[in-house]
C-alpha cells in the first residue's frame, strides 16, 4: 500500500530506473522489435514462379523448361470460411488469414502433384 502522498508515477519512474530494470527491459524491447521486423519464411515448395498469359490464369511451367505447362484459375470462387473448435473465440481477421493459407497450401499441392506427374511421364 503506498502512503497518500507519494506519487504512483514518480515510483514507476524510479522502478523503471533501476539498472537491472531497465537492461531487461531494453533488451527485451529490442529482442521483440528484432522479431517483429524478421519477415516470415517463405513455404518450403517445389512450385515454381508463375507467369500470368491471360487474365485469371496462372502458368506454371516446367522447372526443366521443356515446355510443358500447368494452368491454375488465379480466382478459384468463394470458399467456405471454416471455423474449428479451437478457432471459435478468435477474431475474423485470424480467420480468414488462415483461410487464405489453407487455401495456398491447396493450391501449392495441386501444382506439386501435376509437376511430379508430369515428371513422372517425361522425366
């Protein structure tokens, strides 16, 4: 319990001051900071860049340039938004983020699947 006339913020202050204090929490703040400015790493995938020759398809081509080709639709529809259990108290914003990288991951495994066929077959 403080005493009435203290100031709560002067002792915050002096709290904050103390050389241990402020270490930790220096280093704290810039380990968050380091953190928060690495980008995410990319998906670990075989699909290669695609290019877009007309508009809402996506061509992805052979890794081996021999010519052969998959065509994605750049905008597949609507989907579903699929809430699981675990899910159920989190905000819209998370919800549709990993929606869209469900939906990625989909679309990575497609195209997977057609270039290893397609390796299979001719490579």
């Amino acid at each position: 319990m403080t005493e009435p006339n203290v100031d709560p913020d002067a002792l915050i202050r002096e709290y904050f001051a103390r050389p241990e204090v402020a270490a930790r929490t220096t280093a704290e703040l810039l380990a968050a900071r380091k953190a928060a400015e690495r980008p995410e790493p990319p998906l670990a995938t075989a699909v290669p860049a695609p290019e877009f020759p007309t508009f809402g398809i996506a061509r992805y081509h052979c890794p081996r340039q021999c010519g052969w080709w998959h065509d994605e639709p750049t905008d597949p529809g609507p989907s579903a938004l699929i809430i699981s259990a675990d899910q159920a108290g989190a905000d819209v914003g998370t919800m549709l983020s990993l929606n869209a990288k469900a939906r990625l991951l989909a679309l990575h495994g497609r195209v997977e699947r057609a270039i290893g066929e397609h390796y299979a077959a001719a490579h």
